[in-house]
C-alpha cells in the first residue's frame, strides 16, 4: 500500500516542477535566443558577404578598364563589407554552430567563403590598384602592336606579390567545402568562378611583367622565328611547318618581316646535338636537318632550337627564340578582330578560316602548288597588317591568345635562360614536364606525307590502381577514326608519300607515341586487342612507346598501352597535342600524394 504524501513533501514536489518548467523556459528561450541570434548574424554575414563580392567585381571591371581612382575606392567599399562579415563568422557562437554534422555546413561553408573574400580585397584587390594600367589591356596594349613595356615594368614587384596571394586564395576557394543549403551552395560555385578568373588575370599580367620586357626589346632589339603550322598533317607540337615568318621587337614595338612558305626552306641543314635520347627517339626522321620533321617531339623547346639553328644556316642571323601557332589560334584571333579581306575580295572569318586554310586550299589549288603557297602567304599577311594596325578590343585579344596558349595552340621558346625558366613553368612553354608525377602524353606524328589528320578524331582514356603498393597497372587507350569522306581527294590530301605497306587510298598511316610517367614500364601494347610490337626509348625521363599503324578511311581504330607504373604522387596529366579535333579526355587516376 502507497504511503500517503504529507502536507510538506506536495509542496515541495510543487516547488521542484516549478523550478524544472521554469528552467526549461530558460533553456528554450536560451536556445531560440542562439538560433535567432545565428539567424540575424546569418543575413548580415550573407549581405555584407554579397556586397563584397560585388564591390570586388567592380574593383577589377575598373582595373581592367584603367579607371584607378574607381577601382580603389571600389575595392574599399569591398575591403569593407568583407571585413563586416569576418567580424559575424569569427565569433565563438558561429564557429560552434558551424561544427554541428551536417546541420552547420552552411555555417563553415560561410566561414570560410568570407575568410577567402576578406584575404581578396586585403591582399589583392587594394595592392593591385597600384598595378595601375599594367593590369589594363586598353592601356597595355597600344596601337600599331606596341606593348607598354613601362607600364608592365613598373608594376612586376606588386604583380608578383598579388599573383602569389590570389593563387593561394583560387586554392582554398577550390577546396571550400559543399552544403546542403542551396543558397550557400550556389554562393560557393559563384565565388570560385570569381577568385578563379582574377587568378587567371593577375597571374597572366604577372607572367607578362616578368618575360615581356626583356623579350619584346627594353634592353635591345630581339627577332623571333615564327612557324606557322598546318595540323592536317601531324607533329608532336602540333602540325607541319607550312610557312613562317620573322617577328622583330624593340622597345615593345612589333613588326613581322620575311614571311615565306616552307619552300623557303631545307631539307639538308646541318645537324644540331640535342642529346643522345633525342637522337635515338627521333634521329632516324632527321628533325635537325629536314624542316618537314623539326617538330615531330611534342617538347616545343626542342623545334625552337632546331628553328633557329636551320634560320641561322639559312640567313645568317641567329634569333632569340621561336614562337609557334595553327591556324584554330588564327580563328580565335579572327573573331575578335573581325575578318580579313583578300586582295579579290574574299572574306576571310573566324568561321572559315580553318577549314579554309587546312582543307579547301587543297582543292581550290589541285593543280598548283606553288599558288596554293602564294594563297596562304597573302592570308598571313593580311593577317599581320590587321594585328600591327588599331585593335578595338585589347582585352578580348588577350583572352583569344589566352585560350590559344591553354589549348597548345600558341607556344614560345626564348633563347633567354631566364626568361625560358619562366615560361616552362605555363602552359606557353608546350614542354614535356621532367618530374615523376602521372603522366600519358599521346603524340600522332603523320608519316603519310599527306593531309589527312584534318580528318582524324581522338578519344583518350587514362586509367590506374589504386595507391596501396610501390607500382600498380595503368592502361592508356586511344580511339583513332579517319573520319575522310565520300569524295574525290587529290594524291596530295589523301594519298601517300611512301605506301610501302600497300594501304589503300584514304588510309591514314601514323606514327603514334606514348610518353609514359617515369619509371613505367610496358607489359604490353595491343592495336584493336591484337599485340604487337612498340619501339622503345627515352625522353627527358620519360619512356616513349611507339608504335606505327594505318588507319583505314571511315574507320576506327583503338591502340592499349597496357603499363606498370611507379605509384607517384601528384595529379594525374594526359596533355592534348593540338589537332583539328577536340579529342574526348577520361582520366581515372587516384592522387597517391601523401600527406
């Protein structure tokens, strides 16, 4: 039987419930007081958040346009606000709340989006203003191809401090972390496009300040040897010399003399030593003493020399570098500076200038070679009279030759040690790296003596296990299609040099090398899985596995280097050698860098 509570002990329980209710209204309003303190803080952070990065596009539309008194007070206005909003994610309540699972996503994920735009407008955005017009190509860029070499001078000590900075703030806006909340989300992808494109401007002006000056002639003049190179006919660096020209710079002036086609050219130069694995790699083709095959290596530095090793022989003078482009790098240009106008009134534009050049010429002129040549010399000329005349838009120039340089398309080699140390390190370099990290570059070297790679299509997968041994298998396949069609060819276009195999006519016969990670060895090559026999050799570290095949009109054909390679760390590279075609790129490959 219950015992019956007295008078006293009722009360007391009464007095123990009311002190539990009310501590639990204490608590709630404390934790409604929390949420709703992080609700407010929350929309000022993402307001002042938003008008930083608002002021900070502002700042760098003013840098660009060369309006420096607007662009600092602009990138004040963003120093600002950022600051604002480092002051809401810095607190204690918002850092506690960001480390909730999954819930405070949102909060971290803000966190460190303000920490990266406080860091753009401090360390970036307010050092550049004093780049002042370097950072502006409508004040870089002058008329008649004059480079302000003053301008760019002037403003290398902040450019490379800046340059430094932003590249460190694209990698941590890269690495910030996703988060369910949409709105969050979205403000992330907007941020890294933001920080990536300022990346890209300051570290290109940057790299302009470090090599321009001295290779566009502040301290002499220097003269360059320009090849022009036709990728329906494939080499390492792209395409066969069709023809060149000599670009002379003093002072930042630029002009473009002796512009020839290749019959200008040798077969029969006296030899230049690159090395006993080149010589093993190549020396067979003879690339130091036939102009046809001084670029079959995809290592740009190794044309350059050859290029001005062969214009030495031929004219005496001995250039200070080389510079290659295709003519996918002339439709970029085209299309900012609007069409050209040959001497009979066609129309050269963006959009025919390739198919033009690397395919209908082989019609038009069947039957005349040398006028076929005489065409494309006048199409290079006219080229050049409107790049040395008055361009309208500078900046949309830059991002073409940007986008030609990303892609291959427009390579340079100086004779300058250091300013070659620093375009190695860009993509302008077109070098075959000497480190051990992943690699599989691909290179079709034409050996059909025709045009037929206008019509080739590439489609290239990079494969390897996992990280857990010293060695593990990769596979690197490439599908090869002739995509040649229905039609009739000339022997020039479709047909071959030297059909020792008997290939029908439209059969593209092709010299294909793998240029392997360091240390990788072949287990086994397959040709649409059928093995067969690769050559072996060695480029600055690389192994290189060749093999030859031909590849029938309209059809495909698939080749598997099936490899051991060492377990490397660094991300995995697969450079593409620039073609016609915009080759399909799967990669799949862990990044084994420990950490």
């Amino acid at each position: 039987m219950r015992r019956r509570l007295s008078d006293e002990e009722i009360a007391a329980q009464r007095r123990k419930r009311r002190r539990v209710q009310i501590g639990c209204s204490v608590g709630a309003l404390v934790v409604v007081g929390f949420i709703g303190w992080l609700g407010y803080e929350g929309l000022q952070a993402k307001s002042n958040l938003e008008k930083a990065q608002d002021f900070a596009t502002q700042a760098k539309d003013a840098l660009l346009a060369g309006d420096t008194d607007r662009a600092r007070i602009v990138a004040g206005d963003a120093d600002r606000y950022a600051q604002n909003a480092q002051s809401s994610v810095d607190s204690v309540p918002w850092r506690i709340a960001g480390a909730v699972p999954f819930l405070g996503s949102p909060f971290d994920s803000t966190r460190q989006m303000t920490t990266i735009v406080s860091g753009l407008t401090e360390q970036v955005l307010l050092p550049a203003v004093d780049a002042g017009s370097a950072v502006s190509p409508d004040q870089l860029i002058l008329d008649g191809a004059r480079i302000n070499l003053a301008a760019l001078r002037d403003a290398a000590p902040v450019l490379e401090t800046t340059s430094a900075a932003i590249s460190n703030l694209d990698e941590q806006a890269q690495n910030v972390d996703s988060t369910w909340l949409g709105l969050i989300d979205d403000a992330r992808v907007d941020l890294q496009e933001q920080v990536a494109e300022l990346s890209g401007l300051l570290n290109n002006t940057s790299l302009a300040a470090q090599i321009a000056p001295t290779m566009l002639g502040a301290d002499g003049p220097r003269s360059y040897f320009v090849g022009f190179q036709t990728n329906a006919e494939a080499r390492g660096t792209g395409g066969l010399v069709g023809g060149f020209a000599i670009l002379r710079a003093e002072n930042g002036a630029v002009q473009v003399d002796d512009l020839a086609s290749n019959r200008e050219l040798r077969t029969d130069y006296e030899s230049l030593d690159l090395g006993p694995d080149f010589d093993r790699a190549y020396g067979a083709s003879r690339p130091t003493s036939d102009f046809r095959n001084s670029n079959v290596s995809p290592h740009f530095p190794y044309a350059g020399q050859i290029w001005r090793h062969m214009w030495q022989q031929e004219s005496g003078e001995r250039v200070d570098g080389a510079i290659a482009t295709d003519p996918v790098a002339l439709s970029y240009v085209l299309d900012v500076v609007g069409p050209i106008t040959m001497p009979d009134g066609e129309k050269i534009t963006a959009e025919n200038v390739v198919e033009l050049t690397e395919s209908t010429v082989y019609t038009r002129f069947a039957t005349n070679n040398q006028a076929r040549k005489d065409y494309l010399q006048t199409v290079a000329a006219e080229v050049v009279r409107k790049l040395t005349g008055s361009i309208n838009h500078p900046g949309s120039l830059l991002e073409a030759l940007g986008r030609a340089v990303s892609e291959g398309r427009l390579a340079v080699w100086s004779a300058d040690s250091e300013s070659q140390k620093v375009i190695e390190s860009t993509p302008l370099g077109h070098t075959v790296p000497d480190d051990s990290a992943p690699y599989a570059g691909l290179v079709v070297n034409n050996l059909g003596g025709n045009k037929l790679d206008y019509y080739l299509e590439r489609k290239i997968t990079y494969s390897a296990g996992g990280c857990d041994d010293s060695t593990r298998r990769s596979l690197v396949s490439i599908q090869l299609k002739n995509n040649l069609p229905d039609g009739d060819f000339t022997k020039y276009v479709a047909g071959t040099f030297d059909n020792s195999v008997g290939a029908p006519f439209g059969t593209n016969i092709i010299d294909l090398g793998l240029l392997a990670t360091q240390g990788a060895q072949l287990k086994k090559v397959t040709i649409d899985g059928t093995s067969t026999i690769a050559f072996v050799n060695t480029e600055r570290g690389h192994p290189l596995f060749s093999v030859q095949l031909p590849i029938p009109r309209g059809k495909s054909v698939e080749v598997t280097f099936d490899l051991i390679e060492p377990t490397a760390p660094g991300d995995a590279r697969v450079p593409i050698q620039p073609l016609i075609d915009n080759p399909s790129v799967e990669v799949s490959v862990p990044n084994c860098t420990t950490e």
